[in-house]
C-alpha cells in the first residue's frame, strides 16, 4: 500500500514512564508528494524523523523511561471529525534517556509551542520523564533548555523523502476539516503542567 499526496498522517509516540503511566506525543504531517510512497519507505522516514528529534533530549530523560513502538496512521475528515482511514504500519524505535536523575513528577515538564498562521491555532509538545537535575525549581537550567531548544527546531522541519515529495509537519484543528503548518516554535525556560489527562494514559 502506498501513501498518497494530500494524506493526513498521525504518528502517536508512546513512552513508559517509571511509575507505569503511559505518556504520548502525536504529531501530524501533510503529505505533499509527486508520486504515492510506499508504506515503508514513509515508516522509514518518520522513524529517522523521530529519533534524531528524540535524541536531543536523551541526555535529560531519566533512564528509566522506556518508548514503545511508533503508531502511524493515514486519517481524514468524515463531515463531522477526524477519522483514522488506513493503518500505515508500526516501527520500533530506537530512543535511549540516559538521565541518572531523579524523574521530575509526571505532570511537570517542560514543553515547546509551535506556531501556525492562525494565531489561536498551536500545536504543544510536552517533554515528559525530565530528570530533577534539569531545572532548578521550576527553572529550567541553561543546557536543559539548549536542548529543548534544538528539540524544537527539529521538530519544524519537513521529512524529505526525496525530490518533490515531502511530509510536512503541523496541526489538525479539531471540528474542523483544516490542516495548519508549523511556522516557528517557542520555548521558554519554565516548566508547565500537562492537565489534559486521563487515568493510565495521557501526559
């Protein structure tokens, strides 16, 4: 199977963090492609894409932290909401935390905002299984931040499969049928709480 232009991708990231909760990131690209990808070969991409991002904060998260398979799915506007359409597939990934820290608490994190051109309209990225020594109170310290910083200056950037076939990262608007590239990202050096929470799962 293949994945075509215009294709809305979700691709949920899962991690474990030490006390058993289940954290996830999930971004979502805009295939823009001269010709349909194979299945693969966009798992291929969207892998390469997501542990090189990882990797920036690898020296930050507490080594107990363990992420599962990367989930990737084709999903489209039904009239009403989004829908998953097409499974594309799953890829192990291979993102290795090597903070001997101590974790933050699982509600408390850092986090990186990206812009769209609808100003109300932002994608949020919280950096969940920091370790204590990466901030000083609710401060995050200097190399921390350095990090995030790369963080999220990797995550504006376009997957390049190859000449005129790209992936495009942003955000679908919810209720309605609208897909928002990242224009920029910002950072801030203090620490926010993720409330968007439900038993179990969510952080």
């Amino acid at each position: 199977m293949t994945v075509s232009n215009g294709d809305i991708l979700k691709v949920v990231i899962e991690f474990n963090l030490p006390n058993g909760t289940i954290g996830q990131n999930v971004y979502y690209f805009r295939a823009q492609l001269a010709a349909p990808q194979a299945d693969q070969t966009v798992l291929n991409n969207l892998e390469t894409w997501v542990e090189a991002l990882y990797a920036n904060l690898e020296p930050q998260i507490v080594s107990s932290v363990t992420f599962n398979d990367m989930v990737v799915d084709v999903i489209a506007w039904d009239g009403t909401k989004w829908e998953t359409t097409y499974h594309v597939g799953t890829e192990d990934l291979d993102i290795t935390p090597t903070s001997a820290s101590e974790p933050l608490p699982n509600q408390v994190s850092p986090f990186a905002t990206f812009n769209t051109e609808r100003p109300k309209s932002k994608g949020r990225k919280f950096c969940a299984g920091f370790g204590e020594t990466s901030t000083v109170g609710s401060i995050i310290t200097p190399g921390s931040l350095s990090d995030l910083v790369q963080f999220a200056a990797d995550a504006l950037d376009n997957i390049v499969i190859g000449l005129f076939n790209d992936l495009i990262p942003g955000i679908v608007r919810k209720g309605v049928n609208e897909f928002l590239d990242y224009l920029s990202a910002t950072v801030t050096n203090v620490v926010g709480t993720q409330r968007r929470r439900r038993p179990g799962v969510g952080i």
